[in-house]
C-alpha cells in the first residue's frame, strides 16, 4: 500500500542519510505485512536481522516483527506469565457468556471489547496513571463514535470490573496487560539492552494505546519514530484512536522522558481533559 511503501522508502532513505549502522524495529499487527516488507528490504539489499539474535548484539540492520512476535522476544524471560491469552475470540466465548447479564443488556460484545481496550485504558491512563470514573461516564461518546447513555457507560464500567476480577483469578492476560507490563519494564530499565535506534509502525490504527506508547519508550529518539495508518481500516477488534492522541501522547511521553531528574521523579505537568485528549500544561 502507499503507507507502506513511505515506510519503506523512510527506512532506506534514513539508511543513506547516517554513517553509522542503526538497529531499527518494523513492526505491524499482520504476518503478512511483516512478510512483504522484509521481502522489499531484502531486494534493496537491505540487513534484515532476526530479533532474538538481533536485539540481545544490538547490531544494525532492520528487525521486522509482529506485535505478538515482538512480545514473545522481549518478555522471553518475564517471571510472571499467564496461563492464558485474552484476545477478542477468547473474550467472546470465555467471558461474555459469563458476564452479568443485567450489566450486558443491549451492549454488543465489539463495542465493550474496545471500550476496555481503548477508552478505559487510555493513553492519559497509561500516562499519568490515573483514571477517573466520573470522567468516562460523563463522556457520552464511545471509542468507536456512537452515543452512550450514561447507564451504559455504568454498564461498562462494572463489566470491565468484573473483567478485570476474572482475568486475576484465573492468571489470564490480554494484550494491553502484556503491553503494559512491557512499558513498565521499558521505563524502569529492565530492557534497557532492548532498545532501538528508530521505530516504524504501520497499520497504526491497529494497536491499542498501551502497546503504541511501549513502542515510542523502545525508541531512543523522538526523531526516530514513524507511525503510519488509516483509521477507516483496521483488523484488529479493540482498536479505535484518532491520530490527535497519538502526536499528543508521542510529545507527552517525550516530555515526560525528557523530564526525570537523577532522583527518577517527573517535573513536568500533565492534566487530562474532556474526552481523554492529553495537553502540556506547564514544564518547570
């Protein structure tokens, strides 16, 4: 696609314009995708590396990865695994019969599936690590554009809850559970020998906000990030975000980074706004 060949034509044009070789990470949702471009890169005699081996020698060349492949490499050695994955299959037939059927009434399960994944764990949550009931039920317009009414977003809030409880009894996780842990050993160091020199994602439109922050805290520089997308398209239930609050997220964590002193605490002020938009207030 268009989006795609920009990628490509940015990874080899950023090739040429530096002297020194760069581990750089394309990732995407989709085998398929991935495949195609290390087939480009590899007729424009481009390196392409093999993550495992790649990342632990930090060598140069391009690591092209799905999200699912990249969370297999780099959580390899996590002490805490879950003995079940949650993907919207699994959340179709495992949970959602199981859920409070007064909660459920007249909510489809692809609409409480994004809502989970998107609204209720924002970019502002995943950022300030705050989240505020009152807020989302006031907020009447659901991830994915329509109307809910505020016994709805109730409704949705008590199945998350009930989400969440069954998830911590059986050890399952889902996606954001995993990007999230990814992110929190990102910022604390542990993958400090996993980091990269740029990021490409394409097919943005399909990652959650957690998982599209844990990418940009790969990254070693804001220069080196490049995410493109159509929000129009997407294969990926759970998915819904405008491209808004991804820059405003993207500045936020960059500030945020920027920000730490030597003690590890932020002196940078963050606030949320009405409809989870992110905006800077105030650098000291």
């Amino acid at each position: 696609t268009g989006k795609t060949l920009v990628l490509i034509n940015r990874i080899l044009f950023r090739k040429r314009a530096t002297e020194q070789g760069l581990l750089k990470l394309f990732v995407t949702q989709s085998s398929l995708l991935r495949d195609k471009v290390e087939q480009d890169l590899r007729k424009s005699h481009t390196a392409v590396l093999q993550p495992d081996k790649a990342f632990r020698s930090q060598g140069s060349g391009v690591v092209c990865v799905t999200w699912t492949q990249l969370l297999q490499v780099l959580l390899a050695d996590a002490v805490r695994k879950p003995k079940r994955f949650i993907d919207f299959g699994n959340f179709l037939t495992l949970f959602w019969p199981k859920a409070s059927e007064h909660a459920r009434a007249n909510l489809k399960p692809h609409l409480v599936w994004t809502e989970f994944n998107t609204s209720l764990r924002s970019f502002c949550q995943e950022l300030l690590g705050e989240f505020s009931h009152e807020d989302y039920v006031a907020e009447t317009t659901a991830a994915v554009g329509v109307n809910l009414s505020h016994k709805d977003k109730q409704s949705i809030l008590a199945l998350f809850e009930q989400y969440s409880d069954w998830k911590q009894r059986k050890n399952y996780a889902d996606s954001v559970d995993v990007a999230q842990q990814l992110l929190a050993q990102i910022r604390d160091g542990s993958l400090k020998a996993f980091s990269v020199d740029e990021v490409f994602v394409d097919e943005v439109q399909d990652f959650a906000p957690a998982e599209l922050l844990a990418l940009i805290a790969l990254c070693d520089s804001p220069q080196g990030v490049t995410m493109a997308g159509d929000t129009c398209q997407t294969i990926n239930p759970g998915s819904s975000f405008c491209f808004e609050d991804v820059l405003e997220a993207f500045n936020a964590e960059w500030v945020r980074r920027a920000s730490l002193d030597s003690s590890g605490s932020l002196s940078v002020c963050v606030a949320q706004a009405a409809r989870s938009k992110l905006h800077l207030l105030k650098i000291n």
